[in-house]
C-alpha cells in the first residue's frame, strides 16, 4: 500500500507563476499575430493598387495610341461621318480625341451624369478589331466584303458575320478616303464566301444614316467608290472617367458608344489628364495642356500624359494616415487610413507622330 502522506501537488505560488508565463508567452504571440496581419494586410493592399494602376494605365494607353485610327487612312485627308447626330459624343469620329477638364456639378450633354466633381474625362474615337476586306466595288446602297467565318456577339434579332452585327457603326477606308456609316442590313451572299453590308436610312436604327446612297460603282466621282483594296473595320468611342462603384468607393469607369458605364478597376480615386499639343506641325509636342487650355485645337494633340491616383480598396491598412501629393497638391489629411500611390504615364498617338 503507497504512502498517501508523502505525495504532493503544485502549491498556489507555483501555480501563479505558470499562469504569469503562460501570459507572457500568449502576449508575445498575440503580438507577433498582430503585426504579421498588419504587414499582410499593408502588403496586399500595396499589391493591389499597384495592379490597380498597372491595368489602368494600359486601358488608357492601349485606347489612346489609336485615337483616330482609321485603317490606312488614319490622317483625315478625306474623311465624311454619314452618320446622323454626328456631332454628338457618341458619334463625332471626326475628332479622334478629346476630353473633360475637372468636371463641375454639372456634367455635359452626352457624358455619363455620375462621374465625380473635379476629375478629368477622356473620350477616344477610332477603328479598332480585326478589319474585313471588300472583295468588289460598292453599290449605291450597299458594300460587298469577305464572309470571314467569324461570328460576333449581338442581339438575339441581329445577323452577325464576319465579327460584324448589325447596326455597328463601321468605317471603310481604302487610303485615301474613308467613310463612317452604320450596318442596317447584313447578309450572306456570293455562294456564301462575301456580305452584303447594306448602309440604308433605316428608321430603326440607331443613330442611323442620313445618306443611303453613295454613287458608288456607277458613280465617276472616285470619292464614291471603294474597291477590293479598301477596308471594313468597327469603330467605337469610349469614354473613360471616375464615379462611385458598387462598393461605394470611385473605380475607373468605360462607357462605349454612349452604353451604361461598365466599372473596369476598383480604387481609382482620381484621373488627371493633360494633352501634348504640336503648335508649329512639326510632329512633335511643344506644350501639355489641359483640356479647357486646348479648347477645340484637338487636332493638334499628339501625346496625352495621365497621372492617375489610385488608393486601397480597404481602409486601415496603415497605422497612421498617409500625406500624399497628387497633381501639384499635397494632401496632409487624407481622413482615412488608406494606402494611396500616384501614377504617371506619357502616351503617343500612333497616327499623329512621327
């Protein structure tokens, strides 16, 4: 039989000291959790405005370099819009470029009526995709190209061949001239191996055309004639500005031929835009404006140069607010604990340089 007397258990004071060590060794641990998930957290929010400014910039620029592109003939030597309302912002392609200098309470006709006080607007016009090729002189209503095989994505009433719906607005251009006109009609035709793209002033479309008849094969004007060495290719505006997202927070936003804006990124607060203009047609920017100081001299643009201001989708990611300098002003008191980065970035418009 064991001696009861001689076994012990642990005293108070031994006790109180385990739970003193154990407390300590919880704090530290405890601390090193918290500053592991603060460094994450300020690592991944700087991952993503960095992402954030990347693809920003690059759907900028990719856009801008083909300002006014046209095919062949992207100078507008010989440029006519058939289109009606051709003056608005949707459908004005003859200026490739152009754009909104800080943006007051109240927005312009034809831009999109959410974008946020004091942030630039940029819109570019011009033909971009894959161009089709016309395989025979036009006639007086209608354009004959090659039926590529390839379907696009219309509605379910509209006829899509080569790429093309109906109701795109398109461009043919054979480098000498070029016409803009909207697709009324499209049909297979030639055994199948060609379209028939009909231009008609059809009252259902929209903005419609408001001439029907080119002259075309018949005609002896050569203005009116595109032949198997022309080009059919899509053209689009895009509009590029800032306004809240479904967050809540301001996103970088598209609007394409005057359609809803379509939120692209998270997170871009502000976007700044001046433009290089050419004053003495040498080709070369002598001078960045901003919009407003370019007024109706859009032609003379050849260089945009973006500063875009892009914060983390999430606040508190850093302990202290964080001063910042955008567009020549510094902001000491920002009100949040957001990370922020600013990025700047110069692009040429192909068609204008050298």
């Amino acid at each position: 039989m064991k001696n009861l007397s001689k076994q012990s258990g642990i005293s108070l004071v031994e006790l109180m000291i385990s739970i003193t060590i154990g407390l300590i060794l919880m704090t530290g641990v405890v601390q090193l959790f918290l500053s592991s998930r603060a460094t994450f957290s300020t690592q991944q929010g700087l991952a993503r405005v960095q992402e954030t400014g990347r693809l920003a910039v690059e759907f900028l620029a990719e856009d801008i370099r083909m300002a006014g592109y046209m095919g062949c003939m992207s100078k507008k030597l010989n440029f006519t819009n058939t289109l009606n309302d051709s003056d608005t912002v949707a459908f004005d392609f003859e200026i490739g470029i152009e754009g909104l200098d800080n943006v007051g309470a109240t927005v312009d006709d034809g831009y999109p009526d959410n974008i946020i006080q004091g942030t630039d607007v940029l819109v570019v016009r011009g033909a971009n995709g894959n161009g089709i090729g016309v395989t025979r002189n036009n006639e007086s209503g209608q354009l004959f190209a090659e039926n590529s095989g390839v379907a696009a994505t219309c509605d379910d009433k509209e006829a899509s061949f080569s790429g093309l719906c109906e109701n795109d607005i398109l461009v043919v251009s054979d480098c000498q001239k070029a016409r803009v006109f909207q697709a009324t009609n499209l049909t297979a035709t030639g055994g199948a191996v060609e379209i028939n793209i009909v231009h008609s002033k059809d009252g259902s479309a929209e903005p419609g055309n408001n001439v029907a008849s080119w002259g075309g094969n018949s005609s002896k004007d050569p203005d009116e004639k595109f032949g198997p060495d022309s080009q059919i290719i899509k053209m689009n505006t895009m509009v590029y500005y800032i306004a809240n997202g479904t967050s809540g927070i301001p996103s970088l936003f598209r609007s394409v031929n005057g359609s809803a804006g379509q939120e692209l990124l998270e997170g871009v607060q502000n976007l700044q835009i001046t433009y290089g203009r050419d004053t003495n047609s040498d080709k070369v920017p002598d001078d960045y404006q901003t919009a407003t100081e370019v007024g109706t001299a859009w032609e003379e643009v050849t260089s945009v140069r973006l500063e875009l201001l892009v914060q983390s989708t999430e606040d508190n990611v850093l302990e202290d607010p964080q001063p910042y300098t955008f567009n020549g002003a510094t902001e000491n008191s920002p009100g949040d604990r957001r990370l922020r980065q600013v990025f700047i970035n110069t692009v040429g418009i192909r068609s204008r340089l050298p």
